[in-house]
C-alpha cells in the first residue's frame, strides 16, 4: 500500500512537471519537454531536467507550445511578448494584436524567455548609451629569457593592450616594453631596451567604411632614439568582416618628430656624433588583419608604411603578427613577430629592429555586445 501511493506521487509529480514545461516537436515527430531559454532563428536551447542543455537546430522544429512567456523579435524589428502556442503552423502568441496572430516561422529572428530578455534589454540599453567604462577589454603578453652559468643573461618582453568597442567607434591603448641584458662578462651591457606606447580610435561612417586618429611614441637606447612622436589619422574600408575574419585597409597622413640623442660611433676611428631632430610630414597606408583558425587558435597581424613627405626617398614601416592559441578562458600561449624599420638610421647604426616572443597571455574583461 505504502509502495503504491509513492509510485502514484511520483507519477503525480512527473505529470505536473511535464504540463509545466514548455514542449518543442520536432519534423521527425520526436517531442522535448524542458524550458525554453533562447534561440537566434539558426539554433533553439531548451534546459531539460535530465539532458542538461539541448540545442535543436532551428529548421528542424515544426511547433513550440510554451508554459511560460516567450519574447519574439520578428524581422521587421517588432517584438512579441506571451505564451506561445502552434496552430496550423504558424506561432500563435497570447496577446498579440490580431494582425500578429499567426507568426510564421522563418519570420522570427530571436527567442528569448523573461529572464534572458531582461538581461538583453539590459545589455541593448548599455549598447544605445555606452558609458566610458563600457565593453573594455584586454591583454597582458609576457616573454622571458634567463640562463645562468657558463653565460648570464636575461631578456623580457611585456605587451599590454586595453580595447574599448561598440557598434559606433573602438579606442584601442597598446605598449610594449623590450629589455635584454648580458652580465657574462664584465662590464654589464644592455643589448636591448626600447618602449613603443600609442592609441588609436575608429569611427564607423557605414557598416565598411571608418576614420581614424592615432598616436605612437617610441623610445630605443640601442638606436640613441630619445622619443618619436607620431600623430596621424585617415580613413580606412573593411574588405571582409565576418564573425571569423576581419580584413582592413587604410591610409592618410601622419606627422612624425624623431628625436635622437648624441653618441659616440666607435669607428675605428671613434667620431663624435651630434644630436638629431627631425620633423617629417608622412603618408600612411597600411592592412590589417584578424583571423579565427578555430575557437581557440586566432591570428592579428597589422603592416604600417610611411614615406616620408618632407625627405624624399625617406620611409619606415611597422609590422606586428601575433598567433595566440586559448589553453583557458583567461589564459592562452602566444607566439609575437614584430619589425620596426627606418631608411635613414643615425651613423653607424642599422635601421632594423627585429623582435620574436613568446610567452603567456592573460586576458581579462568582456568584448562588445
């Protein structure tokens, strides 16, 4: 008796879950029970009690009868809020004005239950209204290099960058920092030191089309370059941009004072070599290009040219790649190639500046809506 009335509980409680739940038929006829959480019109989650989370591809669905409220956002941006059932297969939501009565399918481009909807709206709003500490995101890149015996040296590199994008504009503030000593002999020397620090902001004209200004300042104690300064901007034109892949060109102008301090050029014979300033007005062209191999492995590389407008036959160009391959959420391995290049070194000097790194990356803060 008592192994009865548990049995009829059970049942009893099986069925009150089963009419609570919101039911997904599918063209093969099979049905799922569960709640609905949200769907993108390509692919519907539905938190099950047993399964976990489903994901049923959207074209496969053939009816949905929900307990609870749903959201749907129709293509022409209306937005109908209730309970959901099917009739001749169309999507029929409670309350919906009558010209709305019946939904068809390929009609709908999101659904979303309240809680999911609530959390849009809230994440839409800040999208519409961003504040300053909005949608920052970043990165901190590390490389080292140490042996001790027989040899003593150490060499580092640190790179940190802090993106801001929304929709309308992204404001992006990079550096990187390069330090190489040798200790193996006396007397210690320095055989690289150089900080490059800048900014840059974007402006979106059309969903291809953007402006841009930009910053750059370099320091090299290995090329006496006391500090460059560069201040430029221009337009640019997205060829592709997709979820995988973003390929830009630009160009414009930029001005550039380069500052290198006095040395002595060792010779033979040693010759004394007095301080330069040089103020240039630039052209600048350039791509850059951001891939996704896989949700874990990604691909940033940019190439700067500047010819030089006041000295002509003068040029530099910028060049850094970067392949970094996710081993966590925060955490991934990267492999950094960078090129600074000047046609007109001071005397005695090479106008190369060669880097390859690699090391850890951390991550931290959320991209864009």
């Amino acid at each position: 008796m008592r192994r009865s009335f548990l049995s009829l509980l059970v049942l009893l409680f099986l069925f009150v879950s089963a009419a609570h739940a919101d039911k997904v038929t599918l063209k093969n006829g099979d049905r799922l029970s569960g709640t609905i959480v949200n769907g993108d019109g390509k692919i519907l989650l539905v938190k099950t009690e047993f399964a976990g989370d489903v994901t049923i591809q959207w074209d496969a669905i053939t009816a949905i009868d929900s307990s609870e409220n749903l959201n749907l956002t129709l293509k022409d941006g209306k937005r109908l809020s209730g309970k959901v059932v099917t009739k001749d297969g169309k999507f029929v939501v409670a309350g919906a004005p009558p010209e709305a009565a019946g939904t068809t399918k390929d009609t709908i481009v999101a659904v979303r239950n309240d809680a999911e909807q609530k959390a849009y709206d809230i994440e839409a709003e800040k999208m519409a209204h961003p504040k300053f500490t909005y949608f920052w995101s970043g990165l901190f890149d590390t490389g080292l290099a140490l042996t001790r015996g027989n040899s003593a040296t150490v060499s580092y590199t640190l790179s940190a960058k802090a993106v801001r994008e929304t929709p309308k504009d992204k404001l992006t503030l990079y550096s990187t920092y390069i330090y190489a000593n040798d200790d193996t002999l006396p007397p210690s020397r320095t055989t690289a030191n150089a900080l490059r620090a800048g900014a840059r902001f974007d402006y979106n004209l059309s969903p291809r089309t953007f402006v841009f200004g930009l910053t750059d300042f370099e320091t090299n104690e290995l090329q006496h370059l006391s500090l460059r300064s560069v201040f430029g901007g221009g337009f640019g034109y997205h060829l592709i941009k997709t979820d995988n892949a973003v390929f830009d060109i630009f160009g414009g102008i930029s001005y550039d004072r380069d500052s290198f301090a006095s040395y002595i050029d060792p010779g033979p014979p040693p010759v004394p070599i007095a301080a330069i300033v040089q103020n240039s007005a630039e052209a600048l062209v350039g791509q850059e290009f951001d891939y996704k191999f896989s949700k874990r492995t990604t691909l940033n590389e940019r190439f700067t040219f500047y010819p030089n407008l006041s000295h002509t036959g003068e040029y530099r160009y910028q060049f850094d790649s970067t392949v970094s391959s996710q081993l966590k959420a925060w955490l991934s391995w990267q492999f950094t190639f960078s090129d600074r290049y000047i046609s007109y070194p001071p005397p005695g000097l090479k106008g190369n500046d060669l880097l390859l790194s690699t090391g850890l990356r951390v991550t931290w803060g959320k991209a864009k809506l």
